[in-house]
C-alpha cells in the first residue's frame, strides 16, 4: 500500500505545474508605485498650495504703493506712506512705522480705488 501512496503522489507531483519564481523587480514595484503615489498628493495637497500663497504674497507686494490701507501681520491697521526696496513707512493713527515689506499681509483698500468711488 505504501508502493502505491507514494507512487499517486509522484503521479500527482508530475502533473502540477513548476514552481515560478518571482521576479524581484515586482516586489520593488510593488513598494515605489504607493510611494510615488504618495509623495504626488503630498506635492498638490501641502506644497503647492503654499507656492501659490508665497506667489499671490510677493505679487501684492510688489503692486503696494503710497495711499494703500494695509493689515501688518500683527493687526495693525495703516495707510502706506512711503514704499523703499524692502521696508514701507506706514502710518496708523497719530504713529508712524517703518515695517519690512513682508509684514505687510493684507492691503484693504487700493489708493485708486478709493478716488474712483468718491
């Protein structure tokens, strides 16, 4: 009986199909397709988003001249006084301050703008 057993399971052997062997490259795939992946959502979630800011920042600076009224990143409420390379002289109330460009955050209102409407 045990002549047969074996000889059923050599008849059995014979008959599946060879071992493959994986090719390691998949596996290396398998690990850089996600991470790939992931580093592109990264890219247009986190960083492209602040490019945008930096860029729409710079260009409002670029465009603040005498007139305008600003917000200062620490609340300050101004009107621009004079603009320099980088800093702008702003005047808030009976004070006068000379600040860098990059303080500036917001301008409210645009010097034209306010002559235009009146």
């Amino acid at each position: 009986m045990s002549f047969v057993g074996n000889f059923a399971l050599l008849i059995l052997a014979a008959d599946a199909p060879p071992a493959t062997v994986q090719d390691p490259r998949a596996g290396v795939l398998g690990f850089l397709g996600p991470m790939v992946f992931m580093i592109v959502i990264m890219y247009v979630l986190m960083i492209r988003p602040n490019q945008k800011k930096a860029r729409d920042h710079a260009d409002l600076l670029k465009a603040l001249k005498s007139g305008d009224k600003v917000i200062t990143s620490s609340g300050i409420l101004a009107t621009v006084v004079s603009v320099k390379d980088k800093s702008v002289t702003i005047r808030s109330g009976d004070t006068k301050l000379e600040l860098l460009k990059s303080a500036i955050t917001e301008v409210t209102e645009r010097s034209g703008t306010a002559a235009a409407a009146s």
